[in-house]
C-alpha cells in the first residue's frame, strides 16, 4: 500500500485519486509516522463494512437509509408491544455519562 503524509496528500489528491480509481489503497501517515486514515475504493469500504459487521454479528449496509430501518423496526412489533418497552433500561448501557468526552484525542485506532 502506498503511504502519503497528510500534508502531501493534500498536493498529492488526483494522483491518490487516480490510484484508487485503479483498485489500489492509499495510507495517510499522521506527524508520528503512523496512518491516520486509509483512502479506498468505495467498494472495498462497502466490503470491510460487511465483514466489519458480519464479525459482530449483524450486516447493515452502510447505504441502507433510516427509513429501511423504521420500517424493518416497525414490521417486527405491534403497538402494544412498543407500549411495553422500557426505554431506560434499553439504553442503560449505551453511553457512559461519567466521563465528558470533550477534548479526548485517541492516539492508536486498530482495526
């Protein structure tokens, strides 16, 4: 995979383009000498999502829209059964409120 530095690529934009055009892959490196972010065809992104996902459990595509998704959620219960859910202890565990966030830069993302 051919490596840029971030501030190269923002020069180097039509060749990395022209490169994943051709299949190829294109890692940024961030000041660290690490990659920051990786530039792909749209099709192996959709690709990864789908293994991404599959690992976990669920594939959702990620052009499915919101939409699709209220009306799969709406075809799996009745009216009577939303009644009855309790959307506190749904989402209890979904985000952790004892920390704020704000500001937090993450130093190592692995796949």
């Amino acid at each position: 995979m051919k490596e840029y530095e971030v501030s190269e690529a923002m020069v180097e934009l039509p060749r990395i383009v022209e490169e994943v055009e051709r299949g190829g892959a294109v890692a940024l490196m961030g000041e660290k000498g690490r990659a920051v972010a990786v530039v792909m065809p749209i099709v192996a992104y959709y690709e990864y999502c789908r293994l991404k996902a599959e690992d976990a459990g669920a594939w959702k595509h990620p052009e499915r829209d919101f939409w699709d998704a209220v009306q799969e959620f709406r075809s799996k219960y009745t009216a009577e059964e939303l009644e009855e859910l309790n959307v506190e202890e749904i989402y209890a565990d979904v985000r952790d409120r004892s920390a704020d966030f704000q500001g937090i830069v993450i130093e190592d993302w692995t796949l």
